[in-house]
C-alpha cells in the first residue's frame, strides 16, 4: 500500500487556549451550526410571517435536546456496561466534554422536544408539530455536516483500511495505514442533502405537504448513515461481532419512518406553507 498517495492527517484538535481553557475545533463547529441554523429559522419566520419571537425559545430548546440526547444516546446504546455498572461511569453521563455523543440519541431527543415545543406555542402562533420539524430538519443536515468537519479535526469516527488516493492516515490516533475519511463522506452528503432541501423550499413548497422534509430527512440523512457505516471502524468492541453495527440498526427505524411519512404527506395534503395551513 502506498501511503505516499495519502494524507497524513495531524492537526490538532485544539483551535487555541485562553489560559487553562482549551478552545476545540469542535466546539466551534458544533456552536456553528446552532448559529447558522437561528439564521435560516429566522429566514423561515419571515418568509411564512410566523413571528420572530420563537426563535430564542426554540433555540434553548433544541440545544438543550441536542446536548442531552446525544449524551444519552452514547451512554445508553454504546457504552451502558461502563456509565451504568459503577458509580464512577454514572457521573461521567453528566461530563460530555470526556467525549461520547450519538446523532440518533439527539435525533430521538429533538423529535421529543418539538413535539412538547409544538403543543406548548403551536396554538397561539398558528402552527404543527410537522410544519417546526419540517423546518428544523433542514437546518440539522448543515449542522450535522459542520459536526462531521469536528470529528475530522478531532481524528475520530473514521473509516476502514483504503488503498484510494484521498485516504487519511490519521497520525494523531497512532494510525500507520490510510483509512476512508468518513468524516467528509458524511460532511459533504448532509451538505448536498441540505442544499436539495433548501432547494425544494424555495422553488417547490407548494408541490410538496406538511411532514414531507421531515420524511426526506429521515430517508436520506439515515439511509447514507446506513450505508456509511459498511466502511466505518467499529465505535465499541462488541460491534465487532456483529453483522449491522449499532448505528446501522439504529437508522433502520429512521429510514423506514421517512418513507412512511412522506407517503403520509401526500395522503393528507396538509399546506406546507404556513400561511396556508393551520390557523
């Protein structure tokens, strides 16, 4: 194997330090994608006349669902051996800066948390469960791209052995070998997701219903997931053993609720458009 071809991956995870606070690149993107999602919500709100006074709200929402549900997800489908076997592992499912956060236990939270946001400002502001969710999808395929660049920067979830030409050698994690970035295989696939989504919104929301971005989502974002992980190292050592890896069986669901919900959509022909739906 030629690692001549190859790209000895070494940056460092650490963007700078103020005193003994390490900022990470990680950290930043993750912030990031919060920021550039308000951006698009208030885009959203303006363009449907849906007032500018949920976004603080739902802000504090999605990222207090984010951070929880990632958490949890890690714990509870990676790792419950070590956070539920000992009082030491427990307090660390309240440290989530030690590392350890899975996208479908965030996506489970997110759901969770537009439904109770949706039931609790829904009626007085003229809207659904699936008009918040539909939005929000949109603004998580950018985010989850801007994630993917900080597990790149950070050396981790990466994929197999590769003899092609734009393999990593990740020098930081002690690797020798070139292995799929897939980091960038997810990046750049959230990214070209969301763009088709913003896309559909601008040129084509009065082709498709109530719930539809929300089952695109699911189907695309789970399905690539899916696929992806065929050529991904194992995150925990009992994966190894397995045929589907966990995050596989875990976007099963995702994948099948997606197409469930788009047929669903243009059953029920509810309006995109919030001007046109709800009142």
């Amino acid at each position: 194997m030629n690692a001549l071809l190859s790209i000895h991956w070494h940056v460092s995870p650490c963007l700078f330090h103020i005193g003994s606070l390490e900022i990470r690149w990680y950290s930043l993107l993750f912030i990031s994608g919060f920021i550039l999602g308000s951006y698009l919500f208030l885009w959203f709100f303006k363009r449907e006349k849906v007032s500018e006074k949920l976004l603080d709200p739902l802000l504090y929402t999605l990222l207090a669902a984010t951070i929880i549900g990632a958490r949890l997800g890690h714990c509870i489908f990676y790792q419950p051996d070590y956070y539920f076997g000992s009082w030491e592992g427990f307090w660390e499912i309240f440290q989530p800066w030690k590392g350890g956060l899975a996208s479908h236990g965030a996506a489970i939270a997110i759901i969770l948390a537009m439904i109770w946001f949706a039931r609790k400002y829904g009626p007085k502001y003229h809207f659904d469960f699936f008009w918040i969710i539909d939005r929000l999808c949109i603004t998580i395929t950018f985010a989850g791209c801007l994630i993917r660049l900080g597990n790149l920067f950070n050396s981790e979830i990466y994929g197999d052995v590769t003899t092609l030409p734009w393999g990593f050698i990740f020098d930081l994690r002690g690797e020798t070998e070139p292995k799929h970035p897939t980091q960038l295989y997810e990046a750049l696939a959230y990214l070209l997701i969301g763009l088709s989504m913003v896309w559909i919104y601008v040129k084509k929301l009065d082709k498709v219903y109530r719930g539809f971005f929300f089952g695109y989502f699911l189907l695309t974002i789970f399905g690539f997931r899916f696929l992806v992980e065929f050529i991904k190292e194992p995150q925990v050592e009992f994966e190894n053993a397995m045929l589907l890896d966990m995050g596989q069986l875990l976007s099963i669901p995702f994948i099948l609720a997606g197409i469930g919900l788009i047929i669903f959509s243009y059953v029920k022909k509810l309006p995109s458009d919030a001007g046109k739906g709800l009142k």
